[in-house]
C-alpha cells in the first residue's frame, strides 16, 4: 500500500498537467460548465454525459458552499463521476478564461467536464485522469486535491 501511496504522490505533476490538457480542450468545445448551481443543473438533466467534476480548495469557510460541495460529491459518486479538488483558483481562471461575456467574474467553484456533442472523449489526458482517480479510490481517497502549478 505504501509503494501505491508514493506513485500515487508522484505522479501528482503530470496529473496536473493532464488535468490542464484536459480543460485546455474541453473550452473550445463548448464541454465546460462552470458555477455551482449551473453544474447542479447540468447533472439533474444529463449525468451521463458528465467525465469529471473539479471543486474548489478555496473558501472552506463558507458553509452554504460546502453543503453544495457535500451534495454535488455524493451525486457524482452515485453516477459514477470523478472527482477532483483543485487548489490555486487563480491558475484555474487563467486556464478557463476567468470571466463570462460581459466581464462578469466566473464563479469557479465548481466546474463540470462533459463529454462533446458528436462523440464520447477518446483524450489520453482524460484517461490519465480517471486512472489516477481510480488509483485515488482504491486508497479510499474519494476526492483527490490537485495543485494546479503557476506558469
């Protein structure tokens, strides 16, 4: 178990930079929803077209958001849905624009990656993920955190 614990702890700079490749081709897809409530939204309608879910480290204080984080993991646990935590909200913004049209600030708590209109995702950025939260599971670590580096 301890062998599993280190890879699983080694590996965490590539996964990062899968977990970037991933949101870098999810954008112009269209495969991004980003905001709490719009993410509840989009898994009441569609679960199934969901491959991961990212929430965020920051603002652990703020109860109402965890309430909505404790809902929005059993959800996605139910459905089958990976789950990560993302530290560094600012590298997040950078990576997905940071704002909505019209300047509004969007709010990054949580973002949901789904899959593109004409075909299932055949990324191998996504497969290193889903391995790595498979990885993540088997050492009952249900909700892995990522630190997304500064560039």
């Amino acid at each position: 178990m301890r062998v599993l614990l280190n890879f699983c702890f080694f590996r965490m700079d590539s996964v990062a930079t899968a977990l970037e490749e991933v949101l870098s081709s999810a954008l112009p897809q269209g495969c991004i929803t980003v905001g709490v409530y719009e993410a509840a939204k989009s898994l009441n309608v569609d679960p199934d077209n969901v491959v991961l879910c990212l929430l965020a480290t920051d603002d652990e204080e703020d109860v109402a958001l965890q309430i909505h984080f404790t809902l929005i993991q059993a959800f996605c646990c139910e459905n089958d849905i990976n789950i990560l935590r993302v530290s560094n909200m600012r590298r997040l913004a950078e990576i997905l624009g940071g704002v909505k049209p019209g300047g509004e600030p969007m709010d990054l708590h949580c973002v949901l990656v789904t899959n593109p209109q004409s075909s299932p995702w055949k990324d191998p950025a996504l497969s290193k993920l889903n391995r790595f939260c498979r990885d993540c599971r088997c050492l009952d670590q249900w909700v892995p955190v990522i630190n997304l580096p500064d560039r």
